[in-house]
C-alpha cells in the first residue's frame, strides 16, 4: 500500500445543496447576523426579481441588507476595499455574496478583510490573510468556480495590472447554498466558459502533486458529471438534470482544489486573463490541452484514469491520455470554445514578460511536471 503523508481538508462549514435551497438563505443567514452587506454582479438578479424575494425573506427574518452590486468581472482589490466600507458604513456583520465567481470573490475578500485597515493590495504578494473576518454566505448562480467552498479569491489590482489568487482561512464561506435552479437562466455562452473552467478545476486537481485520497475522490465525481452534462447544458439550458450535476460537479471540483491545489493551467490563465481581457474559464479552455501534452510524461496514468471514468477505451496508459485530450478539444470546439490567444491579440513579445508569474504561481507549482521559463514560453507559443 502506497504512503499517504498528510494533507489538510478544508471547506465551508456548512454546505445546502439542491433545488429550491435558496429558500433556506434567511433562515441560516439569521443566525450570522443582523445586518447583511448583499454582494452581487450585474442585474440578472433584479431583472429576474429574485432579488427583491430575497431581500423580502431577509427582512421578515429580521435581517437588514445593504446591496452593494456592480462587482466586475474580473474583481479588484479597490472594489474590495470599496466593499469594506460599504460594510462598516451600513453596520454589518455579515455578508452574502450571489453570483458568479466574480461575485463570489469579492464578497469573501470583502467578509474576510471586514476586520482590518489594510489595503487589500497588502496580500497580492503570497501574503496569507490571518485577521478576524465576517461570516460570508456564498451563493453562487453559475457552475464554475466552486468558489463557495475554497480558501481562495482571484483579484486584480488596476494599478499594478497583476491578478492573483489570494489565500485565507477567512474566505472560506461559514455557508455554501448550491441551488441549481439560479443557474437555469445563464445563456449558453457563459455555460460553456463556467463548465469548463469546472472541467478544468477538476482534472487539474486531480493530477496536483498535492492531490491526495480525499481530493481524487472528488475530482473523479466531479469529473464524471461534468463530463457528462455540460454539452447538454449548453444545448438546452432548461435541462434541471443537466444543471444539476454541473452544480454538484462544480461544487465537488472546488472542493478537490481546495485542499488538492490546481496546476500550470492556473498559472498561466491569470497573467492571460490580465493582459488580453478573456474570460477565465474560456482561457482555461485554451491552455489546457496544451498542458495535458506537457503533462503526459508525469500524469499519464491518471489521465488514463479519468478517460476511462467517461467512457474512453483504449489499448494503453499512453494512448489514453492522448484520447482524453482530444476528447477534450472535441467539447470545446461542441460548445464554441476552441479559440486561440491570438483571437484575442496575444503578441508573442508579451509572453516574456508574464513568466516570472507564471512561475511564481502556486498552481503552477503544484503542477504534476516541473516547469522551466522556457516550458512555459513554449506553451504559451502552442496556444497562438
């Protein structure tokens, strides 16, 4: 029997999946607090009038909300330090973030720094966020990120142009609501970019050198339902059974990375995402079977594991891995997300620049194959 060694597992410490949760919000957010800072995206919530239901359930448990929208879509720490203020201006102790993993990343980063003066931009460096926070409810209305159950939020600094992922105890929400029924309206476009940012979450943290026991359990079940009904979310984005496993599946990837840790795709879709403007699950669309290739050397067994796990057969390990990346090129290509960097005016001369990030990375660094400047140049190269 192989050696264990140790891993840590961690998560929200209360998780309500299934159709129609979002009704259970008031009652768990009435034993958090009094007074709630409601962080939110865009106006699909007010268009679809769920906001002012909710904002009604709240205030007949006796919960006061403040909503603070507008969180972009990639979210900076000045919007977080924003947020912080609109908490401590409205008195709250609590906060509920709703929405995609945009959303979702600011209001735990805004919950976690609730106690503390510092500038956000404080912790873009590694620098773990250790101060007191606020309990955070996270709710979140795509499949994607798993975001509601991770010790991690992705910000920009505008200033700086870096996009990092920061770490703490603190963003890890006391409630996660996973209600699969929020994710029925999302048009296919965003479907296919969140489902496969799930996709991605998932193999990555399963071949993570910080992948253990309990992560590949969950990796290999989020694998299986991801696998199996994003292409039927996309076509038909009414299909509750189709939404419902890329809810759970994307709430099992989260899961999986958050204690598993992801890998070079990670690494290099920050820096992309910062400097061409893609959104973060089409660009980890794009890199993926670039990295898979280099991957093969050092995951080719657990590649072979997951084609399996969907239904591919072939004759050994090698072949496989490269069956499952072409399989994984087919989806993308089915649901419109087989793209190239240059789409989106990529220049080769920028890619020296982003190295000593992508590097820096600690996904990258939990990356099953070690990977040079010069790994990382040729990839960036492939994806062109």
């Amino acid at each position: 029997m192989q050696h264990i060694g140790t891993f840590t597992f961690r998560s929200a410490s209360q998780v309500v999946f299934g159709s129609g949760t979002i009704a259970t919000l008031p009652s768990h957010a009435a034993k958090l607090g009094k007074r709630a800072l409601l962080v939110m995206g865009g106006e699909s919530l007010k268009r679809s009038g769920r906001l002012d239901s909710i904002l009604q359930g709240l205030a007949e448990k006796g919960v006061e909300a403040t909503v603070f929208a507008g969180v972009e879509g990639d979210p900076t720490v000045q919007t977080v330090d924003r947020g912080r203020e609109a908490y401590r201006s409205a008195g709250c102790d609590l906060v509920i973030a709703i929405g995609g993993g945009s959303s979702l990343d600011a209001g735990k980063a805004i919950g976690a720094m609730a106690g503390s003066d510092e500038p956000m931009s404080a912790y873009l460096g590694g620098r773990e966020i250790t101060c007191p926070g606020a309990p955070i409810v996270a709710i979140p209305t795509t499949s994607g990120t798993g975001a509601e159950v991770t010790p991690v939020s992705v910000l920009s600094d505008r200033e700086t142009r870096a996009k990092v992922g920061v770490r703490g105890e603190g963003l890890i929400p006391r409630i996660a609501i996973v209600d699969p029924e929020l994710t029925l309206g999302l048009p296919p476009e965003p479907t296919a970019h969140s489902g496969l940012d799930a996709l991605v979450q998932a193999l990555e943290s399963y071949v993570s050198i910080g992948a253990n026991p309990v992560s590949d359990h969950l990796a290999e079940e989020a694998l299986v339902r991801i696998a199996g009904s994003l292409q039927a979310a996309y076509n038909d984005g009414s299909d509750l059974g189709a939404r419902e496993d890329m809810a759970l599946g994307s709430l099992l990837a989260g899961l999986a990375l958050g204690s598993a840790r992801l890998g070079l795709v990670h690494g290099l879709a920050h820096p992309l995402g910062e400097a061409y403007h893609i959104p973060h699950g089409l660009t980890c669309a794009m890199m993926m079977p670039h990295v898979m290739e280099y991957n093969i050397p050092a995951a080719a067994a657990k590649y072979a594991r997951t084609a399996r796990l969907i239904g591919i057969e072939e004759p050994t390990d090698q072949a496989h891995a490269e069956a499952l990346v072409g399989w994984f090129r087919a989806l993308s290509a089915n649901i419109g997300a087989q793209r190239s960097l240059g789409e989106f005016g990529a220049q080769e001369a920028d890619f020296e620049g982003m190295v000593p990030a992508i590097l820096a990375s600690g996904s990258t660094k939990h990356n099953p194959r070690k990977v040079t400047a010069e790994d990382a140049l040729c990839i960036l190269r492939a994806a062109m």
